[in-house]
C-alpha cells in the first residue's frame, strides 16, 4: 500500500468537504481567500479520486492473474456496502425529514437506479444525480471498473489502450447514439487514464524518490489548479492532478511510515460518502435553533472525522470481511 497516495486521497476528500461547507453554508458565496480556495477549487479534489482510482486498479492488478468476474466482485464488494448503506439513511431522512433537505426529493426509480450505480434524473429537479446525491462519481467509477475489467483479458502493456478505446466507444459512440445516458459525455473518464499512465511510469520505475523537486512539482501542479480555469476539466485540474500523484509517489520514503497518514486515507471513502449528511442536517440545526454557522461547522467537520472512522471499520472493512469468510468458505460436497 502506498501511503503517500492515501495521503493525498484523504486531501482530496477534506477538499470536497470544504467545497460542500462553502456550498451548503454560504451558498457559494466566501467570505475570504480560504473560503474562495474552497469554492473555487475544493472541487478538485474529485479530479484527484479518478486519477488515483486509475493508479490504483492499475498497479493492484498487474502482476495478479485476475479474471474480470472476480475483479468485479472484488470491487462491488469494496465500494457498495458503504454506498448503499448511506444511500438507505438519505432516502430515510428524504422520506422523515424532508425539511433538513431543501431542494431534494425521494424518488423510487431514482433510489433503484441509484443502488445500480446507473445514472438518472433526481427527482429534485436539479440535474442527473443519485439519491445520495456523491455518489454521481461513483457511477463515473462503476463504468470505468467495467472497462477496465474488460481489459484484464489484455496483456498489461496494452490495457491503457485498451481502456481508452472502450471509453471513447461508450463516452462518445453509444451517447452519441443515444443508448446510454449524456451523463457519460464528460471528459472526466480521461482522468482514470492518466492514473493508468501514471502507474505505468511507476512500475517501469520512471518516478523516482526525491523531495525539493516532487514538491515544487506539487506547487506548480497546485498553482496550475489554482488559476487555470478552461473548458476541458480533464486538462485543467485532471493533468495538475496526475502531477500530484507522480510527486506524492516520489515522496513514498517519507510517508510510508505514518500510521496517521494511512488511517486517514482509509477513512476517505467513508468522508466522502457520509460529509454532506451530516452538513446538511448541521445547516438545519443551524437555522432552525438560530446557531452560529461557525460553531456548527466545527462540530460537523468533528462528527465527519468521527463518523468516517466508525465507518471504516464497522461497515467497509467488516463487510467486506463477511464477503472475504463467504467467498472463501468451502463448497459442499
């Protein structure tokens, strides 16, 4: 595992959750240069997700002999259980208290389609979005397993091309064709190829150990987010992001001794999932009993930090343990 790399999957994730604070909060509206940071380019960090999700699936399966059948269970086995456990609590509250949730709205055919990872209308009117309204990355990641499970049946040195032919065949063809959704219409998907590139460069041992110059590539790469604003996000946060993962890797030596640094990469998946539940009911307490925001906000980020921790080790690890004791358990005679 490298912990470097859980590193920068936990900024990422705290960077999505400043971004939701400004949004949910302040509706967009910052008071100050952090506050515009987060408004501006909080959203990145999902930027970085993809890219790391390339890196990861990449180097975790290229010396595995590893059917598609098998590296797809492993991954619904990996991201569902959490994701359908939140996806249950926000349609419960949708359904029990609907006044915490302004603008959103509970919808069956959306709630099915969202535990499908399929993409669909939200019944709040506001765009192609599941029921736990985050998880559109993950239907981004659900196509990109698929894809990428396809290419398992290709030597490694082809699967970058491989992958990148069957997303343009989905992302391009079959939208254009009007078979699946616009939703997949997004230059996004680009950023799971550079992750495979980058671990590419990784396994032929191309990124090297260093330190002033993996961090003054970090600060150009964030000062490229920081600045470059342009149509292809792919280009203006996707590459600045591939930059951050090849200089975190060549700075491995001095995380991969952290214990820290690994639980709070472990922990990113559950911060992701569960961050804007908890911000909004915050929202809620707020207006209602006349709170201050700040105050608010303080114990929300403590109950994510909290929260996610719990998550981790009570739903994503002990399931899928649960599926590790069944898949593994003997068949009957």
């Amino acid at each position: 595992m490298l912990i470097s790399v859980q590193a920068l999957r936990a900024l990422a994730a705290w960077m999505v959750v400043g971004h939701h604070v400004m949004q949910i909060f302040f509706d967009f509206e910052p008071g100050g240069p952090i506050g515009r940071m987060f408004v501006d380019q909080g959203a990145a960090g999902v930027d970085v997700f993809f890219v790391i999700s390339g890196l990861v699936m990449f180097l975790s399966t290229a010396d595995k002999n590893l059917s598609p059948w098998r590296f797809m269970a492993l991954r619904l086995m990996r991201i569902a259980p959490a994701y359908w456990f939140y996806t249950v609590v926000m349609a419960l509250l949708l359904v029990a208290l609907p006044a915490a949730l302004p603008g959103e709205r509970f919808g069956w055919p959306n709630f099915i389609l969202s535990l499908l990872f399929v993409a669909s209308d939200n019944p709040g009117g506001f765009g192609i979005y599941p029921t736990l309204n985050v998880g559109w990355t993950l239907n981004f990641e659900m196509l990109f397993y698929l894809l990428f499970a396809g290419a398992l049946l290709f030597p490694v040195s082809t699967r970058i091309a491989v992958v990148a032919v069957l997303l343009f065949l989905v992302c391009n063809v079959l939208t254009g064709l009007g078979w699946i959704s616009e939703f997949y219409r997004s230059d996004l998907v680009v950023e799971f190829l550079l992750g495979m590139g980058v671990g590419m460069l990784y396994r032929r041992g191309w990124i090297r150990p260093g330190l002033w110059g993996p961090i003054f590539a970090m600060l150009v790469a964030l000062a490229a987010i920081h600045v470059w604003i342009g149509e292809y996000q792919a280009l203006a946060w996707g590459v600045p992001a591939a930059v951050l993962v090849m200089s975190a890797l060549s700075l491995e030596r001095f995380a991969r001794r952290s214990r820290l640094l690994k639980l709070m990469g472990d922990c990113s998946y559950s911060v992701y999932l569960i961050h804007t539940l908890i911000l909004m009911l915050g929202h809620y307490l707020a207006q209602r009993y006349s709170l201050s925001p700040y105050i608010v906000i303080t114990v929300c980020l403590i109950l994510i930090g909290a929260g996610s921790l719990a998550s981790y080790k009570w739903i994503e690890k002990a399931g899928y343990r649960h599926f590790q004791r069944w898949r593994d358990r003997p068949s009957p005679a």
